[in-house]
C-alpha cells in the first residue's frame, strides 16, 4: 500500500514538472516571435533545465549507505525503467547515433539492433538474479559468488578495475558532448563547456547518489523524449505531411531514394568526384616513390615558402605557406601514415553516391561479406557489453523487489524504443532535407548555418564545404558533416524557429549529463565501497565511506572532464571501445557466475584477465590512434568490435581453467540456489 501511495505521489510530482516544461516551451516560442535575442533562448534553455537538475539534487541529498548507492531500494518498476532510459540514452545515442545513421546509412543500425537487444540479455541473464542477491555493486556480486582459495578481493579487484576502465572511457564521451552543446549554445569555448557542464552532474551525484541521481533521471528522460520528438515531427509533417515519424519513414525513405539516383549520375557531381580520383592517385605515386618523394615534397614545401616571401606575397598566402609546411611529415614513415590515410579518404569521396538503404555497400562481394561480419561483430559487441555495463546493471538494485526489477527491464526498453525507433527516421529526413536543399545552392547564398557550426571548433571543424570543381555550386561530395553535430543542428537545417534549437540542446544535455552521473558514481563506488571499504578499511563507518566516494567521485569527474578537453575521438568511437571492454571483462564471468556452478574463482580470474588482454592488445594491433594497422586485423573485423575475441578468450579461459581446478565451495552452490530461486 504504501509503494502504491509512493508511485502516485511520484506520478503526481513528474506530471506537474512535465506541464511546467511545457509552458517553458510555450513561453520562450512566444519571446521568440517578439523578438527576444535568440542567444538567450539558448542561455535559457541550457541554465534553466540545469538549474531544476541541480535542485533535485539539493533536495535529494543524503548521507544514508543504501540511500547514496541504490535509492533505498524503493524506486517503482515504472520510474526506475524512466531512469533506466535516460542512463541509457547517452550524448551517444541522442547526439551521434542518428548522425552515425546519416553518414553510413544501413550499417549504422548496428548500434540500434546492439543496444536495445542488449536488453533483452539484461532481462534474461543478468538483472533479476542481481537484484536478488541484493548487494551494491557488480564487483560485491562476483566477489561473492566466486569464493575459493584466494582472497574474494581478488576477484573484488579485478571487477572495480575493469569497472572503473570502462566506465571512465564511456564517461569521457559523454563529458566531451556536454562540452559540444554548452559551446554551441552559450557561445563558450569547448573547455569552458565541459568545465560548465560538470558543475551540474557534480550537484546531482556528488549530494545525494544514486537518490539523487534517480529521480533526476526521471525529470531528464521527460525533456529528452520532448527535445527528440517535436523537430522530427515537425520534419516528418515538412516532407509527409505524416506527423508520426515511424509511419512516414517509409515515405521520406523513397523520396530519398529517388534523390540518391538522381545524383548518381548529375555530371557535376561526377566532376568533383573524379577530383578526388586524380588526388587519391597523386598520394599513390607519393607513396610508390617514398622515401625520395618525401625529401622532394619538403624541399619544394620549403622553396614554396622562400618564394612567396621573396615576392612580397600577401601576409595570408605566406601564413598558409608556412602552415603547410609547419605540418608536413616529419620522416617518411610519418608521411606514408599520413598519405595512406588521405588516399584512403580521397578514393572514399571519388566513390558514387551509396543509396541509404544498400546493406553492407561494398565495390565487390568480398567488401560486402566485410562490412557484413564488421555490422554483425559491432551487434553483439554492443549487446554484449549492454548486459554487462556496471552502470546500467547497478540500477536493478534499486527496485523494491525480482518481480519489480523485470518490470522494470520492460519498462526501460519501452521508454528506450520512443525514441530509438524515431532515430533512423530522424536521419532519413535530415539526410534528405540537405540533399535537397543544401545540394545545389550557391556558394554566396549558403545557409548561416554552416559558417556558424564551422567556426565552433576551427582546428577540426563540424562542417565544411569547399568548392573543389570551382563552379560556384555546392555538390553533394563537396559537403562534409561530422555525424556528432547532424541532430544540433536539426533545427537550423529544417528551418525552424530557433526555440527548437534551445529544445534540442536541453535534450542533448540531459542525455550526456544523465549518463555521466551514473558512470562517474559508478565509478567512485568501485573506488569507495569496492576498494577502500571492502579491501583496504573495513571497519570504515557509513559516514566515512559516503563521504569517501564523494572526494572521490570529485577527483575523477575532473580528470575525465581534462581527458574530454583533449578532444580524444568522435563520440561513437569511444563508446565502441568501451562497450568492447566491458563485454570482453565482465560478460563471462556474470553469466557463467549465474548459469554454470562449476565455475570457479581460479577461472574467473582467468577469463576477467583473458578478455582484457586480447581485446585490448587486438585494438591496439589494428587501431592507427593507438600505432596499429588495418593489416593487422583478424578476419577483417574493426577495432572498435574486439569484444568479439575478448568475450570467446574469456568463456573459455573460465571454462578451462575452472575444470583444471578444484570446483568452488558449496557456499557459492548455495549462493546460485539463491539467486535462481523464483
């Protein structure tokens, strides 16, 4: 009864913030139409929403053990499902996955198909049984159940370290979009971004936990599905005249399709895609003629320069001059890195158009087999490293019961789906509305749009368009789009008000800042409770340890908002790796530890430090960021899927190495006659 009276009084507190969002809404549409100063719509938007996040966490703070690390064990199925979405729908799914739709078409639904079938293994393998074995964090459950002749801290330590590895590299990401959307829309720079952006996630997790950490979950999850769904529908009604954007996908698809065609064979695109072809062959000769091609490029680099100062040539000309020789490669083995990569880009631009719907595109059957084993090998990367990602799994013990916390797992894919099954049509109506009407445009009348996302970061910028065929007219090849900008700039794009721009930011922020709250106390409680509580000071008191993983959970937010600053890799790289890492570590040892009894503490030590050691030492034999190479992979597969060997290596060093030793104590028989006891 009193769970009955807690739900509705919950019910009743989100309903009303809901009506209040709303009417935020309404108010800055009507400030807009009157001439308000857009910029500070976006102030607005960004600093109000961050403004009620850091309420909550004011309001929720607490110093209570169960409170601080699962919510008291008293969230509603319903509600922990909401927070549940909002964890999962990170700066990754919300900012770059419909961008990673837009640049590679089909092959990108493998982030879709990974992370919500990911679910499904969470349903079926894992949450349940960890709910009822009723601890605090992944690494007190592998503790527990692989008991043996060693010390439990052992197995304790490996799961806080693979913890804290993935979580980090997952955490950074969502720190780096913080940073991309405070930026865009207070006019910042990117690191004062970041920096902004991590006052609020601190408030929430660093006061009250996972308590407070919940509920402003919740009230992120309510502004992210507004933010999502209104610009699409908005497109959807723009191009269908369909306002449900599941329905008119299939609609704004063939529309597309015909556009694709259409400029297949237009014979300027043509002519700038055999532009590229002539450049790719350029590099192929530089490099058939390394080492002596580099010497000659750097002499004539050097004399380029002599010569225009000695001609008093302008002060811009010389600069570039300068520049351009400031980066040529330092030594011939940098320069075939260098020219291996850009003929590698160049050839990529020379090729037609590849229709959105083509699975797995490919110039022969044998690239298409590829592209098909790299989307498959992604898939179950991603599922795999779903079912096992501390973060997400620590949430299940916040539900009052079993039945609670699989009611939960359907809630949280439903709440998911609103808005993963509007992404790929979201892609589709952008990709669409630029094929029409950024393809073709003058270079004199191009969009402000485009000058104001290409000056947010002019080192590596967001978007360019270069008129390489020199006719004035911008073709399609001659566009590029960094996938982590394509849902910001939705809004300006379609044309719509600017309020939906602000909208879209507050959605993208609450996506990044809902994940970093629930990765960085993740984190910290592997730091505080696995590490310093359970093996370093026992006899810690409450007080001590949730104060422990405050300073803590300080320390590292800043190190990960540094690492973000650096600008380490596109968005849905990280999270790739990431997820790679923690399928590789952790998935064996969970659903071996619930499903096979013989498995033992010799063996999950073994398959923890197996899965890490080849899937790390796999990405950084075929990775180019890490001095890898494409030669060096194993049948093909991308670095950002070597989860695929890792999480083989692990089943199968535990499954090994436990047989070869004595079977666990009954204690541990006992414990999985627990937890799979209806």
């Amino acid at each position: 009864m009193a769970n009955n009276a807690f739900f509705w009084q919950l019910a009743r507190y989100y309903a009303c913030y809901t009506m209040g969002f709303i009417l935020l809404l309404l108010s800055l549409a009507i400030l807009e139409s009157e001439g308000f100063p857009r910029v500070w719509i976006g102030y607005l938007f960004i600093f109000s929403t961050i403004v009620v996040y850091a309420g909550i966490g004011v309001i929720s703070r607490t110093s209570d053990v169960s409170e601080y690390y699962v919510a008291g064990r008293r969230v509603p199925a319903l509600f922990n499902g909401m927070a549940t979405a909002a964890d999962w729908i990170s700066a990754a799914s919300f900012i770059s996955l419909a961008g990673g739709l837009y640049l590679y078409g089909f092959d990108g639904l493998a982030y879709v198909m990974g992370w919500t079938g990911g679910y499904c293994l969470v349903a079926l393998l894992i949450a349940p049984y960890l709910r009822k074995f009723g601890q605090y964090t992944i690494p007190d459950f592998l503790a527990a159940r692989y008991t043996g002749r060693y010390s439990g801290n052992l197995v304790r330590s490996a799961a806080a370290f693979a913890t804290i590895i993935v979580s980090f590299i997952y955490v950074v990401a969502q720190i780096y979009g913080v940073g991309l959307i405070t930026s865009r829309f207070t006019g910042v720079n990117f690191s004062v971004g970041i920096f902004l952006g991590l006052a609020s996630i601190l408030v929430c997790s660093f006061l009250g936990g996972m308590r407070a950490i919940t509920w402003t979950q919740i009230a992120q999850y309510i502004i992210m599905l507004i933010a999502f769904l209104i610009p699409v529908v908005w497109l959807s009604i723009k191009h269908t005249d369909i306002p449900v954007p599941q329905i008119a996908y299939g609609s704004a698809q063939s529309k597309l399709s015909e556009r694709e065609k259409a400029l297949v064979v237009d014979p300027k695109e043509q002519e700038v895609r055999a532009v590229f072809k002539r450049r790719a062959d350029e590099y192929d000769a530089k490099l058939k003629g390394l080492p002596k091609s580099w010497e000659e490029g750097r002499l004539a680099a050097q004399r380029h320069v002599d010569d225009l100062k000695s001609s008093n040539a302008s002060l811009i000309e010389i600069k570039a001059a300068a520049r351009a020789f400031a980066n040529y490669p330092a030594n011939p083995e940098e320069a075939r890195r260098k020219w291996t990569e850009a003929k590698a880009a160049n050839l990529a631009l020379s090729e037609p158009v590849v229709a959105h719907t083509t699975p797995f595109p490919g110039k022969d059957e044998i690239a298409s087999d590829i592209k098909r084993d790299n989307f498959l090998a992604l898939a179950l990367c991603l599922m795999m490293g779903t079912a096992a990602f501390p973060h997400i799994l620590v949430r299940f013990y916040a539900t009052p019961s079993v039945s609670e916390t699989r009611s939960s797992v359907f809630w949280a894919l439903l709440f998911i789906l609103l808005i993963y099954t509007t992404i790929p049509a979201l892609a589709v109506l952008v990709k669409y509305d630029i094929y029409t009407s950024l393809v073709g445009t003058d270079f004199s009348r191009l969009p402000s749009w485009v000058s104001y996302w290409a000056n947010i970061d002019k080192l590596q910028p967001l978007v360019t368009i270069t008129d390489i065929n020199m006719d004035g007219i911008v073709q399609l090849a001659e566009i590029f789009i960094d996938g982590d900008m394509v849902v910001l700039a939705t809004p300006e794009i379609a044309g719509l008000p600017y309020v939906i721009s602000g909208l879209i930011a507050a959605g993208g922020l609450a996506a990044a800042l809902s994940t970093a709250d629930g990765l960085l106390l993740a984190i910290s409680n592997a730091l505080s409770h696995d590490t310093y509580y359970k093996v370093i000071n026992p006899s810690a008191s409450s007080q001590k340890r949730v104060t422990i993983s405050k300073l803590l959970l300080l320390v590292v937010a800043l190190v990960a908002a540094y690492a973000a600053s650096t600008k380490p890799g596109n968005i849905l790289s990280m999270v790739g790796t990431a997820f790679s890492l923690a399928a590789s570590i952790l998935f064996p040892a969970l659903v071996l530890g619930v499903f096979w009894k013989r498995a033992n503490q010799q063996g999950a030590i073994a398959g923890m430090f197996a899965g890490l050691v080849v899937c790390t030492y796999y990405m950084i034999k075929t990775h180019p960021a890490l001095g890898g190479s494409a030669g060096g992979q194993w049948f093909n597969i991308a670095p950002i899927s070597a989860g695929i060997f890792g999480v083989p290596a692990g089943f199968l060093a535990i499954i090994v190495v436990s047989l070869l030793t004595s079977a666990p104590a009954k204690r541990s028989d006992a414990l999985v006659d627990h937890i799979r006891t209806p």
